[in-house]
C-alpha cells in the first residue's frame, strides 16, 4: 500500500472511530447519567471540566453519527485526491473539537473547545491553498468565525462573571445580565450556523473545502451553533422574555427564505447545498422561536410540538445534507465539475451516486418520503395550532411564519429538482461528465450510511423519538411530546399522519400504474421504430435542453429587488467581406448573469477592507526593534493593571 493510500485510511479510520464513540458517550449521556471529568492540567488556572447531558449527548451522537461516515468517505476520497499530512491529522482533531463543545460542563472548556473548532476547521478548508478561491474563502471564514467567536467569548466572559465558571452553578440572573449575555452569545452561536446577516462564510467555504469536510461543517459544526442557542439561551438563561423568542422566529423566517432563494439560482452544486444549510438552520430557528413563543403564551402543546420538529429536522438535515455533500464530493471526483450548467447524464455513468444524491435531494425537498417531511409537517401543525387567545402578536406572526414555511417548501422544491434534473438526468453537457464513472466502493458505503438514516427517518421517524423525548424532559418547554409512531398523533391538538402508510399507498399507486401501463402495452401492436422528430433538426442535442441558469431564470425576475441579479448581454454583429459589419446578421449572442449574495457585497466587502487595513498599520508597528516591543509589552502592563484596579 502506498504512503498516501495509508495516510488516508489511517486517518479516516480514526475518524470513525473517534466518531464512534462519540456515539456511544453521548447515548450514555443521553439516557443515563456520566460523572463529570475534571482534568485540571489541560487548561492553567480553570482546567478542563467535561460533563455530558441530554442536550449535549444528543448532539455527540448526531455529530458521531456524521463522523463515522465521514471517516469512511474519507478514505477513498483523501486517496483520490491525493492530500498532504496536515489535513490528514487535522480530521481526527477537528471531530474531536466537534465533540468536546457538547460535552463541555464550564464556560472555559466550552471556548477552548468552540475555538479548536473554529482553527481546525479553517485549517481543513484550506487544504488545496494553491487556488486563489480557497484562499479567499478561507480569509471570509477565518474573519467570520473570529469576529463570532469574539462577541460569543464576551458573552460567556459576563456570565461566568455573574454566574460562575462551572455550568452547572448557573441559576437565576439580574434581567440586564441575561438580555446582555443572549445578544452577544446569538451573535456568535448565529455566525457559526449561518444564519442571515452572519452567513456569508457558508456559501464560499463549503464549495472550496473538500467534500467530506463539508458534510462535516454543514451535517455537524452548523448544528453546534444551535446547540449553544438551546443550551445556553434557552436552556441555562430561560425562560426569556418574548422579545427573545421574537428575535428567533424572524431571524430563522428571514435565513429560511432568503436561503432558499439563493440555493434555487445557484449553478455550483456546492454552493446550492450550502444555501440550502442557511435555509434549514433557519426553519430550525424559527422552530426554537415558535416553541419559546407559544410557550410563554399559554400553549404549550403546540410549543412541545415546534420544539419535536426542531430537534427532529436537526437529525434529518445532518442525514440529508451530509449525503447531499458526498454526492457532489463523488461527481466532482469523477467529473472534476461542480457547475451544473456542465454537467448532465450522470445518471447511465453514475446510476448508484444518482440515486444516492436523489434521496438527499427529496429530503432536502422536504416532500413526503423525504427525511425532513415529519420535521416540517410539525412545524407547520405547531403554528396552524396556535391559539391566540387575544393575543394581537401571534395572532400576527403565526400566518406569517407559515407563509415563510411554505415559501421556503416550494422554493426549496424546484431548487432540489433543478439539483437533480439538470445535474443527473438529460444528457451531459460537457466531455468530462460524458465521460464520468461511479464513485470507488468505500465512498458508496459512506453514502449508505446517511441514506439509510434518511429512509428511516422519513418512513419512521418514531426510531428516534426516545432520544427527542428525553431532550424534551430538560428543556423550559412544558406539553406533551407528538407521538412518534406508526402515526405521529399530536395529542390535544387535531392532526396526525403516517409516513409509513403514505409511502405504502405512493408504493401501490406506483405499481398500478406500472402494471397498468404494461397491460396496456401488451394489447397495442408492435411499434415501429422511426426517428424522433427534433424540430427540425437530425438529432436531439444538449443545447435544446435546460441548463441551471435557464431554469432559474423566472425565479431570478420574480425575485430581483432580492436577487439583484446583475445580466449583461453581448451582441455581435456579422461582417460581410470587405464591408462594415452589418445591422441585420447576429454572429452570436453572448448571455451572462451574476447572482451575487447581495449581503456579503453590502455589508461584508467594507468590514473585509478594514480590517486588511488595520492589518496594514499593525504590520507597520512590527519594526524588528526589540525595545520597542518591551514598550508595547510594558504599556500593556500598564493597561491591564489600571483595568484591575
């Protein structure tokens, strides 16, 4: 076996293993009870305080679960694409990181760990650091996750301050405290989840790391910051008041829809997996928003219901999207593309792949027999449930929260149907996606694995209800849980489904119609065989088929105060011979659009120039003069002794 083929499985196979067991702790954690570790010579002063609940073990185990895969992905596609040592021996670490932060029992483990995070992870985005793209994502990224992690360490500086180190120590604040740690600790849980205005690393960071890195920043470093909401925000600091569930409800409204938008008009594969992480760490958010609402209005069936489908669509978006990513990691391992404008046919040359990313796709679709249909059918009996009892507020927001539900369900359809249309099906557009062959074999297991996670859950999400229910039992959030079973049945409220028995009646409707069609056949004479009429032309090509951009073309005009797409159209003349070029004869047109993510250019663009500026007056102050390095390092003294005193 050669060096790299060994390097790749020894660090994937550390991967899953540390994955594994992360599983098992947390499983522990989850419906037993572990005694708390202190190890007090890993950090000075405070030491390392690890003490693993029902909130963190449930996270460990979907972070695990990601994990495992991941490690057996990593194998075939580490060998592939032929990666250095770093990367190799920064995975094992960055998904220990990922598991520590659920795990952490006080303020300071908790930042230790949410900052090995931030630099493992940024270190594995810039594993191909030869392209300029992944340079300049990486810069994004890295400004972003410092600039979170500063506000959230603020954050937990003034409750530590207030409360004390240890998590467990913490009970009832002065009001000013807990709106003070809520802002800056949202700010800096929301920069890591991606939610709007704080989402700009995702769509340029997933499509340059490499693939089974994504799966792991969007199936389980993005669900850490939800993690730190639940646990910190509403867990430890709430009940809040309503402004806080308020804040929440339209945060993830806005992040679902905006996301959404931009996964629909995306052409880069990558890009579009990444939006659509906004659009379902949203709908995630406005799940939290709507149970801390609903709660402290009196339902609180409906709000046990907002909070089931939030911790449920966290498992099925860690599925769906941790496959989605594979998918495309394999096609871009075959094709080298991620552009579906060039893609197309990889269905006959990747059939397994095709129908892997098919069912990624239909969860991420949230459609029935999709792994997030159960998640988003709660969310939406939750709020279509609600009882204003007078109350001018959610009598307002619910409508308005289902409208952006719905919203974002359709969007998200025709964006997952473009995904797989035009990136599997028709014919290639391209010689390198003529040209594409199925992924190795230890990358179709990896991608078993999620999959089978998806068909579970979207035929039978009461696998998983014993875990959400005991997560349930240790959140402010008092109701009933729905019944995860045969049929989810909503107790107190009307409305209850099968997701087995629907897949039952779609599964016969199927087969009727098959047999139908065959029975049919069989009575109809023998067909003639004759040329397929092409409008004209000899053969059907791939330019009479839809391409990404054409596709999302009437989404890009109905939506353009949003988009802000930017089109140019080039039209060249012919000449005839010896004369100027005529008026009347086009040579060729030449149509080009640009979606840019409107935010990033407004508001990220400026805050990027300064700080490379105020990096430029740092680099000046670094003369080589010893001496005056000892002034800074004494006027620093200085500071920090007149801030003691």
């Amino acid at each position: 076996m050669r060096r790299e083929g060994l390097g790749s499985l020894l660090s994937g196979a550390a991967t899953a293993g540390i994955g594994s067991a992360g599983i098992g702790v947390g499983l522990a954690g989850l419906f037993g009870t572990l005694p708390a570790i202190r190890l007090s010579w890993l950090i000075p002063l405070l030491g390392m305080q690890l003490r693993v609940e029902p909130v963190g073990g449930f996270f460990m185990v979907l972070t695990g679960a990601v994990a495992v895969a991941a490690g057996l992905y990593w194998i075939g596609y580490a060998r592939h694409e032929n990666f250095g040592a770093v990367p190799l021996v920064t995975l094992p670490l960055f998904v220990l990181a990922l598991l520590a932060v659920p795990a952490a029992g006080s303020v300071t483990t908790f930042l230790f760990a949410w900052e090995l995070m931030a630099l493992t992870s940024l270190v594995l985005v810039l594993t191909d650091q030869q392209r300029s793209e992944v340079r300049s994502a990486a810069l994004v990224y890295a400004v972003m996750t410092q600039l979170g992690f500063v506000t959230l360490m603020l954050g937990m500086v003034v409750l530590a301050a207030t409360a004390g180190d240890d998590f467990a120590g913490i009970g009832a604040l002065p009001d000013g405290v807990r709106n003070t740690v809520f802002v800056l600790t949202l700010i800096g849980f929301g920069s890591k989840a991606g939610l709007l205005p704080l989402h700009a690393w995702l769509p340029r960071a997933h499509p340059e790391a490499p693939s089974p890195i994504s799966a792991l920043l969007s199936g389980a470093m993005v669900n850490l910051g939800i993690y730190g909401i639940i646990r910190i925000d509403l867990q430890l600091l709430g009940p809040g008041p309503r402004w806080w569930a308020l804040t929440l409800l339209i945060i993830g409204g806005v992040s679902a829809v905006y996301g959404v938008l931009q996964a629909s008009v995306a052409t880069d594969l990558k890009r579009l997996l990444a939006y659509s992480t906004t659009e379902n760490i949203g709908l995630i958010t406005l799940a939290l928003g709507t149970a801390m609402l609903l709660s402290g209005s009196g339902s609180r069936q409906a709000a046990a219901v907002a909070m089931t489908a939030a911790l449920l669509h966290l498992t099925a978006h860690s599925a769906f999207k941790s496959l989605g990513f594979f998918a495309a990691g394999s096609v871009l391992a075959a094709t080298g593309l991620r552009d579906l404008d060039r893609l197309g046919g990889l269905a006959r040359r990747m059939p397994v792949t095709t129908v892997l990313f098919g069912v990624a796709a239909l969860g991420a679709a949230g459609l029935p027999l999709g792994a997030a249909f159960a998640s988003e059918w709660l969310l939406l009996q939750s709020l279509m449930n609600a009882r204003p009892d007078h109350d001018a507020t959610i009598a307002l927001l619910t409508p308005l929260a289902v409208a952006a539900v719905a919203l974002t369900a359709g969007l998200g359809v025709a964006a997952m149907v473009k995904a797989f249309g035009i990136g599997f099906l028709a014919r290639p557009r391209s010689d390198a996606a003529a040209a594409a062959h199925e992924a190795p074999r230890t990358m179709i297991a990896a991608m078993a694995l999620p999959a089978l996670a998806c068909l579970v859950l979207a035929l039978a999400p009461g696998a998983v209800a014993p875990m959400l229910s005991r997560v349930l039992d240790t959140l402010p959030i008092s109701g009933d849980a729905p019944t995860l079973g045969v049929f989810l049945r909503i107790p107190g409220l009307h409305g209850s489904m099968s997701p087995g028995l629907l897949a039952a009646v779609v599964a016969a409707a199927v087969l009727v119609v098959l047999i139908g069609s065959r029975w049919r056949a069989s009575r109809r004479p023998s067909p003639a065989t004759v040329p397929l009429w092409a409008c004209g032309a000899e053969e059907l090509s791939p330019r009479m088929q839809y391409t990404a951009t054409s596709f999302a073309q009437p989404l890009q005009q109905v939506f353009d105060d949003v988009l802000r797409t930017d089109t140019d159209v080039e039209v060249t003349r012919q000449a005839a011979s010896g004369q100027a070029s005529s008026s009347y004869v086009v040579e060729r047109i030449a149509y080009r659009a640009r979606v840019a993510d409107v935010i990033e250019d407004r508001w990220y663009a400026p805050v990027l120039r300064a700080i490379a500026a105020a990096a430029q007056l740092v680099r000046r102050a670094h003369t080589g003069s010893v001496h005056l390095y000892l002034a800074y390092g004494a006027v620093g003294v200085l500071i920090a002794l007149l801030v003691a005193r």
